[in-house]
C-alpha cells in the first residue's frame, strides 16, 4: 500500500511539475497543458506513433535493466543500436529482393549478434583486465558512432539521394502496420514479448537468480560457486543484443535504411527507462510509456502553441532529478 500510495504522489507531482514549467514558458499553460496531456490521445496517428516510440523505449530499457541487475553499466547503447542498424541494413540489402520473412529474420538476428559482440567486449575486459565498463563502453561508443557516420555518410552512402543514408530495404523487409497511417507496427509485441521472457529468466529461472546474487554482492556469490566470468560478460551481451534488436526494428518498422543519426538519445532513454523501472523488465512497459507520452505530447504541444520541443528534455530531467532523490532517500533509510 505505501509503495502505490509513492507512487501516486509522484504522479501528481510529476503533473505539477510539467504544469508549472508550461506555467513559465507558455503564454496559453491552461491549454498547452491540454495538447501535452491529451494531445497523443486525440487520433490515431499521434496513438500509433506514442505506442512506436514506447515499444523500441520498452526494449532498451529491458536491456540496460538486466546489467543494472548484475551491477555492470553499459553506456555505449547509442553505438550499439547505431552501429547494429547499419549492419543489419546492410545484410538486408545483400539479401534477395523477396526474402519476406526470412529476410527479416535474419537481419534481427545479425543486428543482435551486432550488438551483443560490442557489449561483450566490454565485459571482457572488465573481467580479463579489471577495466571498468563505464569507461570501455563509453569510450568505444564514441569511435564506433564516429566510424558509423563515415561509413554511412560516405561508403554505403546511396548516390540517388540527397540525405546521408544507405539505400532502403525492399517492401518485403518491411514489418507488418498497425493503426495506419501512424509509424505502429508489430514492435509493440515483439518488445513486450522480450520484456516478459526477461522478466521469467530473471526473477523465475536459476541463471537470473545467480545474477542478482551476483550484483548484489560478488565477493558472496564467488563463495556460492556462482561465476563470476559468465555474470560479467552475459549480462552486457544480453544488454548489446537488446540494443541491437532495437535498431533492427526501427530499421524495419520506420526508417527502412540507416540514416545518419536517425538513432540518437535511445540508448540513454534506456537508462532512464531502466532507473524508472528500478531494474524489472516487466516494469520497464508503463515506464517507456510514460516516457513516450513526454516526448509525444511535447510535439502536440509545441503544434498547438508556442512549446519547444526541448522541454521534453527539461521534463524528462526533471523524472530523473526525482528517482535520484528517491534512490539517495532509500539509501540513507537503509544506513
């Protein structure tokens, strides 16, 4: 009951909070307000495009949880996602025009290993050479980002057209819609899907279990015989893979090529979602749909009236400003 009762009290503080910066920066608050609240409600396409933007937030989120569990941080999702994408569009340019559902299969599967591979790398590392994640992922992001652009903007650019992108994949590659003409297509299940099957393996089988022992203290879970090895290097590997399939499905489901930058702020949205969800794959579906509705009814807003759409960026500070009060509060209460 005091965990609902929290959580409500958020909620109506998290609505004063957005009302009373529309307050400051609006000169009609009572009906930008409105348009930010009821705004990704009003028709189809804004509902679609709300449930679009949560499904590949639901993903990311899921998977930076899974390392948060086993007390790795892996900040390099916006290489992984990026860098995933460009490979699987490349695979699926390589692949015969009518490949349909097996093409489509198979650029998910290759754009997870994409991922997967440059998570693992810095699990081996911290593993190997005791060289903490957060730098190594931080650090590889940055070149692969760098590296991503120039292959897309200059290699595999497509001489046909004026935007720095590879060329699109063919109409079979492309995931069936939902609620047309909005950008909603089967991602929504295909991430809830991955949420729930992560949410079993974490909290009901015997591998989640030894991870969580392990993140909560390792030097227990070596006496226990955990390994320490595996519990490094997977939790990341799951964490890139999930980047990568998150790419993959935008590549699918929206972009249809890789265009330069088109993935931008979704592996940092991850660890906000994953904070929001204190780490429970299950939890990470309301959280990404709360953040979804932030950025959607920020667009509403800013069509409606004078709203810049950076102010989802000030709201969105402003959720993390309030899960790090509430995580130094339960510390302190701990102590």
């Amino acid at each position: 009951m005091s965990r609902l009762l929290h959580s409500l009290y958020l909620i109506v503080l998290f609505i004063v909070i957005i009302f009373t910066i529309l307050l400051l920066i609006s000169p009609e608050p009572v009906m930008a307000f409105e348009d930010f609240v009821t705004g990704p409600f009003s028709n189809i396409y804004n509902t679609g495009n709300l449930f679009a933007i949560a499904a590949i937030l639901i993903i990311c989120g899921t998977g930076v949880s899974i390392s948060f569990q086993a007390g790795l941080f892996n900040l390099g999702g916006e290489a992984q996602i990026y860098s995933s994408a460009l490979v699987g569009t490349l695979v699926g340019l390589a692949l015969p025009e009518g490949s349909g559902f097996f093409g489509i299969l198979v650029v998910i599967i290759i754009s997870m290993i994409t991922g997967a591979a440059i998570a693992t790398i810095s699990g081996f590392l911290r593993y190997r050479y005791h060289i903490h994640e957060l730098i190594s992922s931080f650090l590889l992001s940055g070149g692969l980002l760098s590296l991503t652009d120039f292959l897309i903007s200059n290699t595999f650019r497509d001489s046909k057209s004026f935007l720095q992108t590879t060329s699109k994949l063919p109409e079979s590659f492309y995931l069936p819609s939902i609620l047309p003409p909005s950008n909603l297509t089967i991602t929504i299940l295909i991430a809830c899907t991955v949420a729930c099957i992560l949410w079993f393996w974490l909290y009901k089988m015997a591998g989640g279990y030894e991870m969580r022992v392990f993140g909560l203290n390792k030097d227990f879970a070596e006496f226990g015989n955990i390994s320490s090895r595996r519990y490094t290097i997977l939790p990341l590997m799951i964490n890139g893979a999930c980047f990568g399939l998150a790419g993959a499905l935008m590549i699918l489901s929206t972009q249809h090529a890789a265009i330069v930058g088109f993935s931008a702020g979704y592996g940092w949205n991850g660890i906000v979602i994953a904070l929001i969800a204190a780490n429970n794959p299950i939890m990470t579906i309301p959280a990404a749909f709360l953040l979804a509705w932030v950025e959607t009814g920020t667009r509403t807003a800013m069509a409606g009236s004078s709203v810049s759409l950076e102010m989802s960026e000030v709201i969105r500070g402003m959720i993390l400003l309030m899960i790090t009060l509430r995580f130094f509060k339960n510390r302190r209460s701990r102590s």
